[in-house]
C-alpha cells in the first residue's frame, strides 16, 4: 500500500494541481466571492477531496505505528540545604519499526530513566524490557515483548530523496495529546544546530510542522506515508514551536536502528584528522583566519597561507589541517596540506558529510582514500580505528578546552524533563522582566554551575524591566523571595504578581558563582 501513492504519476500531479489551485482561491477567492457568493466547482471540489485524501491516507498508513512513551525517574533533589525525593514523569513519542517489538525514538527521551511503558494508538501497553542508545544522534531504540501479539509497523523512507518544500506530517504526542497530527513543508536539509555538541553527528531535516514536547521521537511522515524523519529538537525563544524543528533523517536513523538491533551499540570508525573542505576555506577571506576561535585550524590557516591560495580551482575535496599522531590517518601516511579527493570511490566535497561517512564504516575496516599531494593524485589504504575509544582519549586529554562548544541558546530538546518541584515559569515583562528555569545539566554547563546543582536559574531578564534595572542578570539562581524559600516556578510567579514593585518592591536572594546577594527589585523612576 505504501507504493500507491509513489507509482501513480496522475495523482502526484493532481496532488500538486489540488495545492496550486488553492493556493490561487486564497489571493483571489476573496474578492469572487464577495461578488458572487459562488460556491466552488465540482472540479475544485475534486482537487481539494483528492488533497485530502493524499493526507488521510499518509496519516491511515503511519499513525498505526505511533506510540507515546511514558518514563519515569527516581532522583533525590536537592535546593540548597534541603533534600527531597522525587518521581519525575515525562512522556516522549516513538515509531514501531519491527514486528519484534523495537521503537526507534530519542536517546533523550528514554536516556537515564528507572522504567518506560509504551501505549500503542489502540490503548495497549507494554513494558520496555530492553532500552538501546546512541547519543551521537540523539536516536535510541526501546523493546517490548509482543507476545504474539501483532504489531503495526511503520516504513522508512528514502530521507535522501525528500526536497526542501515537500509537504510533510509529524505525529506524536505533544503535551502529553497523544496521535496528534500538525503538517508543514520541509524548510532546509542538512541543518546542523550545535545541540549535539562537538562529538555528536547532525544532519537534521527542518521543518515548520509543529512540534513541541511530547513530540520527540516521533516521526515525520511523507505523503507517501513513509517516515522520512525522527523529531528531535527545536528552536524556540518561548519554549513551545515557533516554526522550527528538526528531525534526524530517516537514512541515518534506519542505519543506527538496524547497528543497535544487530550489535546492540553502533560502533564507528575513526581516522584521526582535522580537516576543512576547499569549498568553505575559499569562502573565508584571509584577513578574517585571526577571528577564527583559537585552535589548530586557525593555527594551519595563518602558517599556510601559500599553499592556501595555490591550490587549484579545479580541485575539490577535504584539506587535512591536523594529522592526530599515531592514529589511523598518520599510520597510513596521510599528512598535512594532503586534499582528500574521495574515499571508496565516493566524492570528498564536503567535510561534514565525509566525516558522516566515515562513521558508517566499522572499527578495523580498510578503506581507500585518493589524496591530492605536491600536485598529483596519490592513493593509500587506511585501516580505520574505533570513534569511541578515540573520543574517549581526546576528551580527556589536554586538547579537550578546543572542542568545548556551548548548546545554543533557545535550542532545546524536545521534551525536557519537567522539573520536579513545578513547571518552568515565565513572569511577564511588565511586571518583574525574567525567565526562569529549572536548573538542568545543559543550563548548569552553560552558566558553569556544578552539574549537580539544583534550583531555579534565570535564563533570561528583559531590556528596561524592573529585574534589569535592579541589578538581576541571566545565570543567577534564585534562592528566596521575601523571605520565602522558593520550591516551584507556581510559588515564585505567585509572589512576584502579588508583590508591589512600584512603591516597596521585593527583595530576593540570589547566588551566582562568585557568592550571595540580596536584591531589592523595585521599579525606578523614568529620570532617575
């Protein structure tokens, strides 16, 4: 049933007619029907039925196979001098993807948690007996034990074939709203947002399909009602979708599904260089190599600036600018200034994507790499080593501060666990001008607190509001206010709405880095 759709040239092309035609009844409907208050035609009327039907029978196919996924997590919280014990429960999205009972969703979903239970879109429920992981690309697998029981199974698709602009569909369980489905077009491929850090492999399709929390790991669907994407994360300054999600593509998430299933783990080969492609070093002018982070690259750029501007036009490929000792790369004979044409016969034209490939390729597996050095093509075989071990060893060793990168700011997970003690609060900037979160282990790296403290941090004080002009700044942790010891963002919100910013204003302790403070929050006067 899958192959309907994808083998009936007619209703493509009717879909995509159905899309133009309404599309024109939006700018000039309008103004006909003011006129002549006609009802549509008998053939609008069969477009929008057959666009209809494209999106009901992608969602018939996938939705079947949707799931929520329910986790739980036992943790001791602690806010200053006080200690709790705490169940946290968050609720995530997954795809059944095997009659065995495997359901691929996100690492950060299921990572970390005492118990998980999947509920089917038929009501069912079943235990995760066994939870599989790979961080590098946020994906994970959980499995149930059917029990002969038959389960729905969703296909993937061809994530290489889909196009910026295709329609697509994103089925979950946003906010706990379970088989919801929001629709969008594909916005960008290949976006690479920063969230899985430096280690981590992105390739993320973006999407203006509303997704939120809840949503993660569930699939982004085709017209074809083929999954092409797992949702993952978003961009968002407010913390619910502004247009801006990101989806693990489907290739990359049948690769690490079918590696987890066979070998429980997805190992990755390694060859141990630095490199940039010639398409981005021509894009960055010479006077800006000093603006570069400090580092090894910038470093090869500013001592090679001859060789730089000597390599030919013609040549396309991926410049080694650091050669790791004793690592595959240096033992098969690559060197620095080498351009690396192709690897396997596969073209080099991209560092990114090679570097992705070089992750498919297993731990002790040869490969054949065409180089071009002093002028000419030269070819060598390189045994590969183990990414995991490797990682391991550059994150502890003293080079480890050139890899630091910061999440960026407003992308997040999707969902994150709710904070134990209440839900984020957000005050409104007529009042006192903050936003304030739950302290987790991303805003702790980000504001350098240990990753084991707890408590509310302000993540955010508007312009000219009474927080900034008090003195309040993003990163302090809000210990009390008037005297009360803040345990929820519901207890915090209530006390800033009650309290008289105008005339006494409020005074609240808050600790940062270098110590604790008090602050009286109180409105100032325009001329002062």
């Amino acid at each position: 049933m899958n192959s309907l759709l994808r083998n009936n040239e007619k209703t493509k092309l009717s879909v995509i007619g159905a899309f133009c035609l309404i599309a024109m009844a939006a700018l000039v409907g309008p103004a006909v029907a003011a006129q002549t208050g006609e009802a549509l035609s008998e053939q609008e009327k069969a477009t929008a039925v057959q666009l209809n039907n494209a999106n009901r029978r992608a969602v018939e196919i996938v939705r079947p196979a949707v799931v929520s996924i329910s986790v739980s997590k036992h943790i001791q919280f602690e806010l200053l001098d006080r200690r709790t014990d705490q169940t946290m429960v968050s609720l995530g999205s997954g795809c059944i993807i095997d009659k065995r009972g495997y359901i691929i969703t996100n690492n950060h979903v299921v990572a970390e948690t005492d118990t998980a239970e999947v509920i089917l879109a038929d009501g069912r429920r079943f235990e995760v007996v066994e939870t599989l992981t790979d961080p590098d690309t946020d994906l994970a697998l959980v499995r149930i034990e059917p029990d002969g029981e038959d389960l729905p199974v969703a296909q993937f698709g061809d994530s290489d074939q889909a196009q910026v602009g295709d329609f697509v569909l994103a089925i979950g369980s946003p906010f706990g709203l379970s088989q919801t489905v929001t629709s969008g077009i594909i916005s960008y491929k290949g976006r690479q947002t920063g969230i899985l850090e430096t280690w981590g492999y992105e390739d993320f399709i973006q999407t203006d399909a509303d997704i939120n929390q809840g949503n993660s790991g569930g699939p982004l669907v085709n017209l074809y009602g083929e999954v092409i994407g797992i949702t993952s994360n978003i961009y968002t300054p407010t913390g619910i979708s502004a247009g801006y999600g990101f989806a693990v593509p489907s290739n990359l998430a049948k690769f690490v599904a079918e590696r987890l299933i066979a070998e429980k783990q997805v190992r990755r080969g390694w060859l141990g260089v630095e490199m940039i492609g010639t398409d981005d070093l021509r894009k960055i002018p010479t006077e800006e190599y000093s603006k570069l982070p400090s580092g090894s690259l910038r470093q090869f750029l500013q001592d090679n600036l001859d060789f730089i501007k000597e390599i030919p036009k013609s040549i396309d490929g991926i410049v080694v600018s650091r050669v790791v000792p004793d690592d595959p790369a240096d033992k098969a004979g690559i060197k620095v200034k080498d351009i690396i044409l192709s690897v396997n016969g596969i073209k080099a034209v991209d560092s990114f994507r090679f570097r992705s490939y070089i992750a498919t390729l297993k731990p002790a597996e040869t490969a054949k790499f065409t180089l071009w050095r002093d002028g000419r093509e030269i070819t060598l075989s390189v045994t590969l080593g183990d990414r995991a071990a490797a990682v391991a060893r550059e994150k502890d060793n003293s080079r480890s501060s050139d890899y630091a990168q910061r999440e960026p700011e407003g992308m997040v997970p999707i969902p994150l666990f709710p904070d134990p003690l209440g839900e984020p609060s957000q005050e409104e900037p007529p009042k006192l001008g903050i936003t304030v979160q739950p302290l987790n282990s991303s805003l702790a790296r980000e504001y350098g607190y240990d990753k084991n403290l707890h408590g509310f941090v302000i993540s955010g004080v508007s312009p000219g509001s009474v927080a900034q002009q008090s003195g309040l700044k993003t990163g302090d942790i809000i210990v009390s206010v008037n005297g009360v010891r803040i345990e929820t963002g519901d207890q915090l919100k209530e006390i800033i709405q009650k309290a008289d910013l105008t005339t006494e204003g409020v005074k609240i302790i808050v600790r940062n880095q270098t110590g604790q403070r008090t602050i009286i929050a109180k409105r100032q006067d325009p001329g002062q």
